[in-house]
C-alpha cells in the first residue's frame, strides 16, 4: 500500500482534448465501434476526454443503453390501453415501475439479470444481484419488502454446476438473508445449455405510500448533490483499466476484480438510511449506483432534471487512494446512492447519515447550464449534455430472420419419436413414470435452496416457496397485499419464440390468480445470446412481440425489466429465456389459497381441457427430446380460469389451487399431496374420454389453462355453477384422502406419499450435499 | 367454509389494561432485521413495545428487554462479538444481573449477542453442514419455570421458525453438565438437530431464569397465517406467543 496522499495524474481536461484531436484514444478496447465513437466527436465537436470516454463507452454499452432491444422494447410502452395504464404510477424508463394498490398504497417491481459475474464469481455475482435490484427499489422511495430468485444452472450432474449452484445459491441468502427481506421464491431449472451461462436473475418488491415515490432526477438550481453509503473502490471496473494509461506512478494494484464485491450489512444500513431521509422528505431526487457507477448516476439525474450538474471528482471518498478518475467514474463498487438535497436540509440529512454511521461527500450541485461538468481539483474533464450520455445513445436496427432450423425442429415431434419408445402404458409403469418425474432435476423439490433463504423475516410472508407464488401482506391493518410469480420456459420459447414468452406470462399469470391475487402488472427479464446473431435476433424480436401481444390480451402493462443479451458460450447462446415475473393484488392476504390440499373428503376438480401436448414438456426433456411446437396458447382461456380461481379464493369456494405446468398433472397432484402430506384417490377416465386422451397424456400433457383445485363439500355446487356460469371446463378427477398417506391413480400404481417425499426431497441433496 | 383459520385476522388480545402497562423494550442494531416482528410479537401478547437504539446510553423504563435477531454490525468478525460492547448492553447487563433481574430474551443473534455479553454460558459457532437453515423447528420445553416460559408446560412441545448460519451451540463437557442439572437448558431441539447444537441444546438460561437465549424465533409465531405450517395440517402458527405472554405475566404478577 502506498501512503502517498497526493496523487499526481497527467489529467486529460477539455481544455487538453480540444487542443489535441488527433490524441488515439482506446475506443475500442472500451467496446465502442467507430461508427459510435464518430457520433461522440460528433455530440461533443471534439473528441472526448479519457474521462468523457469512459462515460461514454459504458451509459452506450449494450447493457446501459439496451441498443439492440430498443426498437423493440418500444412495443411494451406502445400496446398498452387506457384500462392497462389506470393502476401504472410510473411506467417504464424510471428505475422500477410503481402501481397502484389502492388505499393510498403503492407497489414496486423489478427483475433484473446478473447472468455473466455469476458465473465469473457466483457467490458475489448473485449478491450484487440482489444488492442492486433492491437499491432500484428503493431508489423509488419505498420500503423493499421481498426478493425471489429464478435460478438457471447448466446439467445437474456436471462438475462446474455444484460450484456454480453453491455459490450463487450462498450469495443470495448471505446477501439477502442480512437484508431482512424473505425470498418468497423463484424458479430453478438445470439444462446444459446454460453450462457456461448460467442466468441469476433477481426480483425484488417494495411499498410506499403515493406521496413518497420519488423519481431520480436532478432539479432545483444550487441543490447539492451528494454520494452516500460505500466508499468507491476498484472493484467491477471492467472495460476502465484500458483507462490506466492516464495514470502516472506504477504503484497501484495492477488486477482489479471484474466482479463487485458486497457488503450486505452496509446495504442494510443504506436501506435503513434512505427510508429514513424518505420519511423525512430530505432529498429532492435519488438515484443508486449501479452498472456504470457514478457516470450513470450524475448523468441519468441531470438528464432527467431541468438543469445541469456540476461535480468535483476528488471529493468522491475512495476506498483506494490509487483510482484515476476514468476509474472513479466506472467504478462498480456496491452500496452507493446518489441524491440531490436542498441547502435548507443538508443539516438533517447529515443527521440521518451519522445516525445510521453512513459516510457521504458533497460532490457538487445542480446548475440550469444543461451541461453535466465533473472537475478534478477544478480543472474540467466532462463537459458534455447528460442527455447524450444518458438517453440519446446508439439505436440498432439488428438484422433478424426466423433460423433455417426452426423448420426441421418444429417438424421433429415428440411422440412416434426414437426417444418415445416404451412409453409408459402398464400401471406399475406409469407409477415409476410419476416417480421418475418429480424426482427430475427440475420437478424436485426446490427446499435444498430455499431452506437457505429466510422466508419468514418482516413477519408478513404469507405464503412462499413450494407455492404458485409468494404472498407478502403490505397493510397490517386491512391485509391488503400482493402476490408475485415469476416463469419462463426456455425449451418453449427456443421451439416458438412469439408463443413461448407468451406461455412464460400465461403461466406467471395463472399462478398469481392460482394464490387468489388479481394479476395487475409485469416485469421481465430477457435473457438471450448474442443479437449479432440474426436467429437470436429473431428470438428476441419475436418473443417481445410476442410478449406485448399476450400482456395487452391480458389487460396487464410492463412496467419495467431487463434485456440481457450475450447469453453463450462461443457461437452457441442459451435457449430464448424471458423471464416473465407477474405482480398481482389481494385484498385481504387472508383469503390467498395454497397449493397443497388439507382437509379429507374434499373434492378435487381439473379445470380445463386436456390436449396430446408433450412437445418442450418435462417427459420429452427426460427422454432427451427437443422438438416440435410447444403447448398452445390461449390467452382467453388463461383470463377465464384466472377470474375462476380469484373468484374462488374471494368467496371461500376452495381451499387448495395449484396450477398445472412443468410435468402436466401428474406434478401438481404429487406436490399438491405432499404440501402437507395429504394424499388424494384420482380417476381420470371421465377426463381421457371427454378429452379423447390416454392416460399418460392425461398425466403428462402439458396443456395450459388448467389447474387443480380442492373444494369443500359444501361449495361444491356452488363452485360447479361458477365454472358452467362462465363456460369453463370442470371435472370432478377425485377427493382428497387424509388417512391413506398415499396418491391413489385409477391405472397407476399405487404411489406412498413417503416414497414420493423421498423422491421429490432426495435429488438437491443427493447432488449437492 | 372452510374449518381452516383465515390469516391475517387480528389475534384476539386479551382485554387487560394492565398487560398493556407493561414496556418490553426491543432493541435495535443498525444491522438487527427482526426488531418489527419482535415488536409486533410484544403487542398481539397485550404488551406495549419500546424501541431502544444500540447507541442509547439509557434503558429508561422498561419492564424486560428483547435483543432481538439480524446481524448487528453485519457479524463479520463473529457473531454479537463487537455489539456485547455497545453502549445500551452494558446497561442490559447491568439490569440483568441486578437484584431487580431485569428479564431479558436474545433472540438469534440476540442469544449471540448475550453469550459474547458473558450472561450466558457457551458459545455458537457455524452450522455442522456449514450451511444457512430455515425450517419450522419442533422444540420441547424443558424448563416452563423462566421468565420467558411461565405460560408453558414443562415438556411441552412448540412448533418455530429457526433461521440461521452460526446457529450451533457448544460449550465445554463441564459447563453443559451444570447447565442440566440446574434446569437451565430451557428448550431442545426434537425430531431433527438443525445445526449440531451439543446435547440438542436449541436455548438456555441463567442462573435465576431472568435472561433466556435461544436461536429459533418465536417471534415468527405470533400470528395466524404468518408462522409455521405443521405436516398433520393442525395450524401451529401461534406457538410463539407464549415467550411474549409469560413475560407479561411475570411482570404484572409481580414475580421476581
């Protein structure tokens, strides 16, 4: 360590860069094109500064400024009605989306990817994943309230998927578990395609009240702008080192980690302090510090604002005193904020901040030049107008044509296939076929991970994990709450991309109805390959359009998500992943219906049809079978069953609901007896002959629309005039069996709940230890 | 209808203004995350809860004092080990051990915290499987005599949330030997031992039973619909209450 205080560097200032234009910048290196670094010269009338550069390279990156996706995204801000835009406070664009929850409640959302440091390093990867999506939702001005986590690993068996699963696992609980906020649940799914690209993504959810949301801008002439929280390190500097060249002594550290690095006791704390600086109305605009650290904080605040900002780089506090200013400037370092704070509250500000033992610095103020300038020791290194920073980057029109392949893989059914040979047919057969299922890596029980993550903290969870979805309560007095499920299927959506995000809704959809909650809005995370790549490129296009149509059939907006692309291991990207997550409304979190049934004698009704649909299903997957067209959408169906299940669950009529999905109906009756160890006596006949299918379709078929539900006798009429009121298929398929311990299948072998259990329970553990 | 409780419905509170008299402070480390729950467990058991800040140089008026769990000062060198010396707990400490023995229940990272403090014996170092749990954890009551189990049996068997990392409790051949015969082991792990806690060991006591650690959390069973489920479908989601109830009791029977 050196001990030297000051710190000379040969500044490149404005002044410097426009006496010096033909000075060879690492452009390049820093990922920009020429055409893009043309437009820089262009924007500035000069070329730019390191420091100007660096800013640049990364607010234009793929990651920041969504590039690729733009043009396409635009459809989720275009379909929308009046009806979908009644309930949306803040719509897409701002940090989260906020909704409306009635009673002056408000509710925020967002998912996000942290795909790439994951696999770098999973443990502090998918901590930082959780640190920054639940500094957006703060940055809204509201309490975060939960997390959940769709998790994508490569093959269950590789050797590089336990360090990958371990990690990633640990960091979300290390990180989350010291926030106190219950992770109420997510997805797992393991499949070799994501062997080199695993997908963390990470949903958090917070509440406020209307009067407190608050939006990251910079206004008000002679306000200052401060940066609170964590000191600003070398940590996720990545493109910036290239930058090192500005610097003139050797001294420093010469590899800096490419992955942020978390403190999840200051995370806590900066959760604590701003919700005390809301509370108070101390800051006039708030914004965290994220990808591209303070260039996009002071450029997306002054962008936003009405006027400009001007900032002295050195009074950032470093936690290495080596970081040149490129570095300062790209630094990703965790738990930071930024906030704009009148002269009149800088005193309880500081209050707040030494309360809570929060450092910050006064960097400088918001000015009404339009200009965002950031000095270092007074001499001007960033001149530039926020906006062409901050929202006027690069647009591509990327090339995209549906792949020569899709032909011959939508050609490629399931069944009559070689992998469909011996299809399960005797009842001993298609017992083990049951068993085999839910112990599958992706059917079995997901406990191994979620017994890591505090679900009960805050005292408001209810319900979680193994349920359709999780249930927080947000008003103590009344139960007002809401209910959040996230899906994606990617074998689905690489089969039929428009259809295959469409099905990823309609099953968040249905699971948030499933748990008796009002589905009101959506938040994505699109997770592709490389959109250089014209097939991905018609994934992508394809699965937002897609997307949009079925969110407007719905009635409900996107408020907010996003796009991350580059998902592959060389040429090969991971299957089409959007990762759908659906927020729903319940007025009283004491009608939401779980998914396990309870009290015998029950009747047990399927609603929905069954189709000869095992294309892109579980069963194909365990035979190693990819082809095909994937289960059919019907998003009018999906409405109908949904109103069915809310309707349900408002007026007492059942008492159990799982949606079916993954492993068709054979899944949902096994985990909806084990939720608590309660068997059921089913027969399907009456099912195979109104469908026209056979058993094994009628177990394994993953037709959408459907769902189980439990009802007690005395709603039984009641509930089967509801469904005949409104059209809706509904077969009475058996009752619930309290005594028997065991799943009972007309033409199946008798299956012991016990031996499910350990089925279902047996398979994390016996991989991960 | 369904015969299964609704949740979210106020928990009936017994209509005794003078259980509403008695303060239960909870205290608050910057990195503490149940300090609401405990909160709002002191108030369904008809108590009133005071938040006491960890810098606080004063416990003021107080009838017993919970720390409870979260991370303190994010427990990075080892759990409670720098909280034992902020300023509120050596006034705790003081009371504790005061003729007065003021009650006190740490919590997770409260009976941590309390240990670190030397109020109660032993130590809890990293789970066996070296990995974070969260379950609902049977436990037996072993000692109904505390100030935090009076409304308990002895034997009874309670169904709570345990979550934690550095949850396994040790201590040495000697000390868990006194603490058995002095009837100061006050809760035990049953059916599974999540942790590798010694002797299934899952809370103690002190010596007068005023100061009671333990690392599950009563205080996530304190409400129907919010706390554990039981496989046999009979709701144990309020078999917390009791800690909340007995201290309550304790302090507006006047018993020491």
């Amino acid at each position: 360590m050196t001990t030297e205080t000051t710190k000379k560097f040969n500044i490149d200032t404005v002044e410097h860069a426009a006496k010096t234009p033909d000075t060879e910048l690492p452009w390049a290196e820093l990922g920009l094109k020429q055409n893009e670094f043309d437009e820089i010269v262009k924007v500035l009338g000069r070329r730019p500064t390191g420091a100007e550069l660096a800013m640049y390279s990364v607010m234009w990156s793929e990651h920041c400024s969504y590039k690729s996706s733009k043009n396409h995204l635009r459809q989720f801000g275009e379909k929308v009605t009046e009806e979908m835009k009644k309930d949306m406070l803040v719509g897409i664009g701002e940090n989260a989306g906020v909704t409306n929850l009635g009673d002056g409640w408000a509710v925020t959302f967002k998912i996000e990817s942290h795909n790439s440091p994951s696999f770098v390093e999973p443990y502090q990867g998918a901590a930082t994943g959780i640190g920054g999506i639940v500094r957006d939702i703060i940055s809204m001005g509201a309490r975060p309230v939960a997390v959940m986590d769709p998790l994508r690993f490569g093959a269950i068996d590789h050797p590089d998927t336990a360090r990958v699963m371990h990690g990633a696992v640990a960091g979300i609980g290390g990180y989350g578990n010291c926030l106190g906020l219950p992770n109420i649940g997510g997805e797992m799914v393991f499949d070799s395609v994501y062997q080199g690209n695993p997908l963390v993504n990470a949903l958090a959810v917070g509440v406020m009240r209307h009067e407190d949301i608050r939006l990251a801008n910079a206004s008000g002439k002679g306000n200052k702008v401060v940066l609170f929280g964590a000191r600003t390190g070398g940590d996720g500097i990545g493109g910036a080192s290239v930058l090192a060249s500005e610097s003139f002594d050797d001294t420093k550290p010469s590899k800096r980690p490419a992955v942020q690095v978390g403190d999840p006791f200051a995370e806590k704390v900066l959760i604590e302090c701003c919700l005390e600086l809301f509370k108070g109305s101390l800051v006039e605009g708030i914004q965290d510090l994220g990808a591209a650290g303070i260039s996009c904080a002071t450029s997306e605040l002054a962008s936003n604002g009405d006027g400009g900002m001007e900032v002295e780089l050195t009074s950032v506090l470093l936690r290495d005193p080596t970081l040149t200013p490129g570095e300062i400037l790209m630094s990703e370092s965790q738990e930071r904020m930024m906030a704009v704070v009148t002269p009149e509250n800088i005193e309880a500000f500081e209050a707040v901040m030494d309360k809570w033992a929060v450092e910050y610095s006064w960097l400088g103020e918001v000015t009404d030049t339009g200009r965002l300038i950031i000095t270092w020791e007074g001499e001007v290194i960033v001149d530039v107008d926020p906006r062409t920073v901050a929202h006027d980057g690069p647009v591509y029109d990327r090339p995209f044509a549906r792949p020569e392949w899709q032909d011959s893989v939508q050609a490629n059914t399931f069944t009559g296939s070689v992998e469909d040979a011996g299809r399960p047919s005797a009842p001993s057969e298609l017992a083990a076929a049951v068993t085999e299922l839910v112990a599958s890596p992706n059917m079995c029980s997901k406990a191994w991970i979620t017994n890591q993550y505090d679900r009960y903290v805050g005292g408001n969870t209810a319900m979680a994990f193994p349920d359709d979805s999780g249930v927080v309560r947000v008003d103590e007095e009344t139960g007002l709450g809401v209910a959040l499920a996230t899906d994606a299927n990617g074998r689905y959506t690489y089969l039929e991309p428009y259809q295959g995000a469409q099905l990823a809704l309609a099953e968040a959809y249905r699971n948030v109805a499933t748990s008796g909650a009002v589905p009101m809005a959506v938040s994505d995370c699109l997770n592709f390959g490389s959109p250089e790549d014209p097939d991905v490129m018609w994934q992508l296009a394809e699965a937002i359009r897609g997307l949009s149509d079925a969110c407007m059939e719905l009635g409900i907006p996107v408020t907010g998500g996003n796009v991350s692309l580059y998902n592959q291991t060389g040429t090969t990207p991971i299957h089409p992943s959007p990762v759908v997550a659906v927020l729903g409304k319940l007025d009283d979190v004491a009608r939401r219906t779980p998914s396990g049934w309870r009290e015998d004698g029950q009747a047990i009704y399927l609603l929905g049809t069954t189709a000869a649909e095992l294309d892109g299903s579980e069963w194909s997957n365990l035979r190693g079978h990819l082809g095909g067209l994937p289960p059919k959408v019907d998003l009018a169906a999906e409405r109908a069953l949904g109103e069915i299940l809310i309707n349900a669950s408002r007026d007492g009529m059942v008492d159990a609901a799982h949606d079916l999905s993954e492993g068709g109906l054979a899944a949902a009756l096994v985990e909806s007896s084990l939720r608590y160890g309660v068997g059921a006596r089913i027969a399907l006949e009456e099912l195979m002959e109104r469908d026209g299918v056979d058993l094994f379709t009628a177990l394994f078929s993953e037709t959408q629309a459907r769902a189980v539900v439990s009802v007690p006798r005395s709603e039984e009429v009641r509930f089967k005039d509801m469904c005949t009121a409104r059209g809706f298929a509904h077969l009475r398929i058996g009752v619930v069996d309290a005594a028997g311990g065991k799943l009972e299948i007309n033409g199946v072998e008798e299956l012991s709940l016990d031996a499910l259990r350990e089925a279902h329970e047996g398979t994390l553990p016996k991989h991960f230890g | 209808m369904t015969s299964i409780p609704l949740i979210g419905e106020a928990v009936a509170i017994a209509a005794e203004p003078r259980l509403a008299g008695a303060k239960i402070g909870v205290v608050t480390f910057p990195g503490t995350l149940d300090d609401r729950d405990a909160a709002r467990a002191v108030r369904l058991a008809g108590g009133t809860a005071v938040s006491l800040w960890h810098a606080d140089s004063e416990l003021g008026d107080v009838d017993a004092v919970i720390i409870p769990g979260g991370f303190s000062y994010g427990d990075y060198l080892r759990a409670g080990a720098i909280s034992r010396f902020a300023p509120l707990m050596s006034k705790i400490i003081d009371a504790a051990n005061s003729e007065a023995k003021l009650p006190v229940l740490g919590i997770c990272n409260g009976f941590q915290i309390l240990t670190e403090s030397h109020l109660l014996p032993g130590s809890m170092i990293k789970n066996d499987h070296l990995k974070f749990i969260c379950r609902d954890q049977t436990l037996r009551v072993e000692n109904a005599n505390t100030a935090w189990t009076v409304d308990y049996t002895d034997g009874q068997e309670i169904i709570v949330p345990l979550k934690n990392q550095d949850g396994q409790y040790i201590a040495d051949e000697k000390t868990l030997d006194a603490l058995e015969a002095e009837g100061r082991v006050v809760f035990r792990y049953v059916g599974f031992n999540p942790n590798g806690s010694r002797r299934d060991i899952a809370g103690i006591s002190n010596a007068a039973g005023n100061v009671v650690g333990l690392m599950p959390h009563p205080e996530h069973a304190v409400e129907t619909g919010f706390g554990p489920e039981s496989l046999d479908g009979a709701p144990r989601d309020t078999d917390g209450l009791g800690f909340f109830t007995s201290v309550l009791t304790k302090i507006v029977g006047g018993d020491k």
